[in-house]
C-alpha cells in the first residue's frame, strides 16, 4: 500500500533497537538534524545518541573520517559497554562503509554498523537491520533474530489489517471523552458484570498502560474482573527488564495478573487473547495498549472499552466495533526513561470519578 499520511521511520526503529540491545552510545552518522526528536527522547532513555553532522562537503567527499573522530571521542568520554553506528539516507546514498569505520577508528568497544535509511515503507526494516549485525557479533543468538523477524511480521500484519496502516489516510482523532468512557466503565464493573481487563501493551508503553489495569482494580477493587497482561520474560535485554519491572510494581499495588505473551510479542497474540476471552465469556472487556491485535469475532456480542496511544487507530478500532475508544496522548515521551509505573490521564480519570 502505498501511504499518503506519515509513517514510522526505520532509521529511528533502528535507534530503538540498539537501546533495547543495550547500547550505550548510539552514533548517527549523517546531518545533525537528521532523527532529532527521537534522538533526544532516547538520551531520556538513558541512551547516549551523538552525530556525526555530515553538512555539504562530506556529502560530496564522504564521511569517513568524522565518523571515526566521533567514535573515538564516543569511547574516550562515555566508556560505553557497546555502541551501534547508524546509517542514514546521506550516508547511505554516499555510499560510506561504516564498518570499516569502526574498524579504522581503533576503538576497542564492542560496536556494530546498521546500514539503514528511511526510504523504507515499514519501519520494521530499520529492527531488523539492527538486529542481523548484533547476532553476526554474537550479542543475540541465531533463534532469538528468526523469533524478532516472526514478531515483526506478525505486528506488520496487524497493522496493515486493523491498524493504522489499514488505509492511505486516516484522520487523527482524541477518541471518547475519558470521563464518559470511564462512567460506564465504572458503571459496569460496580454492577456485578463479569468483565476482563487485559494488557496488550508495545514495550516501554506498558509503563502507563498497565496503570489503567490499576486503576480499574483501585477504583472498584471488589469487582468481577479477570486480569491479564503480556509481562513474561522474553526478548531483548531491556523488554525483559522492563516486563520485570511492570509485573512487580502491579504486584506491589494489588494486581497479580495473568501473563499471556511478553512485551515484544503484542502483534503476535491476537488469537491467544481471544481464545482467553472466549474461555471467560465476559460481559465486557478493557483492551489497553495494541488493542486490534485481537481480532473482532473474538470482541463480538462483548462491550469493548479501548485505550491505544495512536489517534490514527481510533476510527479502525470503531470499524471492528469496539463501543468506547479512549487516547492516551503523548503517552511514549511520558514512558521513555522511566523505571516505574507512570499514572495514566484515563487511569486518574477512573480514580477521580470513584
């Protein structure tokens, strides 16, 4: 499909991948503007992200040599455990061979080069472009990089079926206004109806998305509710620590959820979670996080609330029938860099109207 609103870039799922890999300096190697915003929300993650500020001339002659420059200063300042060099389109329309940058530069830190741009359509190029060179230098082994590629397939498939990318264009909306959406949640939890409340969250994203599991349990802690959430312990380094955290900050505040699935597996559950929900028969059911990952013969005759960080989803979520689609806004730049739970506007709305 050919897409006229904007996408996710590979270079900055590239970055993001590196910092689940745990690198410590990341080195963008191209114009210094290039990837800024994501750039300096990683160093909020804990991630240094340098460049090499490629401006006209290096365009025409290469980059090499700044490249090596900024990789020794890299390693003299921060004394990183590993660091990822990262392409993009200048250096690779240049044609710079990063590898024999690092090579050249005489650095001793593990290092890898991703040879990315962003002239991808799916971002998903940028993962795996980052994660093919961290399993040649042994950092994840070979059936960890073939589970990753399945997963990014299967989230793809998600997305191109009932996500944002279902469309060339989908107009951005805010959703229900979270003080009805949660009056009714409300209302059903304090009534006796059986309900399930599940957690199908992106990653770090599940640092406020597994607040609003909390939050229904603080406001209506006697209620017929099923908790769910995909915090097991598989992935890269940084998802297992996190899912780490998560599951026991929601232990610690009451909440001992079911686990199904873990935190980079949330385009693969669909039929797992409907299968679940199919077992329990409730009368309705709090999706947070990926919530078109279950498919709708899963939700049907079930009165669905909806809560996902992505005002293109709003509509399809409404297409597949879910009753009460709420947006939690600006949520990844709130979850960036945090090591606990992080209240969630729809989760202190819930509180607040207990």
């Amino acid at each position: 499909m050919h897409y006229i609103q904007p996408r996710p870039s590979s270079i900055v799922a590239a970055l993001y991948t590196a910092r689940d890999l745990g690198v410590d300096v990341a080195v963008l190697h191209g114009p210094s503007g290039c990837s800024f915003k994501h750039a300096r929300l990683l160093e909020e993650d804990g991630m240094r992200v340098l460049t090499t500020s490629l401006a006209d001339n290096e365009f025409i002659f290469g980059g090499q040599e700044p490249l090596e420059r900024v990789l020794r200063h890299a390693e003299a300042t921060f004394s990183p455990r590993r660091m990822a060099v990262v392409g993009t389109c200048v250096a690779m329309i240049i044609g710079e061979d990063m590898q024999s940058a690092v090579r050249d530069s005489g650095i001793a830190t593990p290092t890898i080069a991703v040879d990315i741009h962003a002239g991808y359509r799916e971002n998903i190029d940028g993962v795996i472009a980052a994660l093919e060179p961290a399993a040649a230098a042994g950092w994840i082994s070979a059936d960890e990089l073939e589970r990753q590629r399945h997963l990014l397939g299967k989230a793809n498939e998600v997305e191109r079926l009932r996500g944002a990318a279902c469309k060339d264009y989908i107009a951005p909306s805010r959703g229900d206004l979270k003080h009805v959406a949660a009056g009714k949640l409300l209302e059903l939890a304090s009534s006796g109806a059986r309900g399930v409340a599940i957690m199908n969250a992106k990653k770090e994203t599940a640092y406020m998305f597994a607040d609003e599991l909390l939050a229904l349990h603080d406001a209506c802690p006697e209620a017929n509710v099923t908790y769910i959430a995909n915090l097991e312990q598989r992935g890269l380094p940084k998802v297992r620590e996190d899912a780490s955290r998560i599951l026991a900050g929601m232990r610690e505040r009451g909440v001992n959820p079911e686990l199904l699935g873990a935190l980079d597996e949330y385009g693969a559950l669909g039929d797992a979670l409907g299968e679940r929900l199919r077992e329990l028969s409730p009368d309705f059911v709090l999706l947070v996080g990926v919530p078109h990952a279950i498919p709708p013969e899963y939700t049907a005759g079930i009165e669905v609330f909806s809560v996902t960080n992505g005002p293109r989803q709003v509509e399809p979520l409404r297409e597949i029938g879910h009753a009460h689609v709420v947006v939690e806004v600006d949520l990844h730049p709130k979850t960036l860099g945090v090591r606990a739970i992080v209240e969630s506007e729809f989760g202190a709305v819930l509180r607040s109207m207990a």
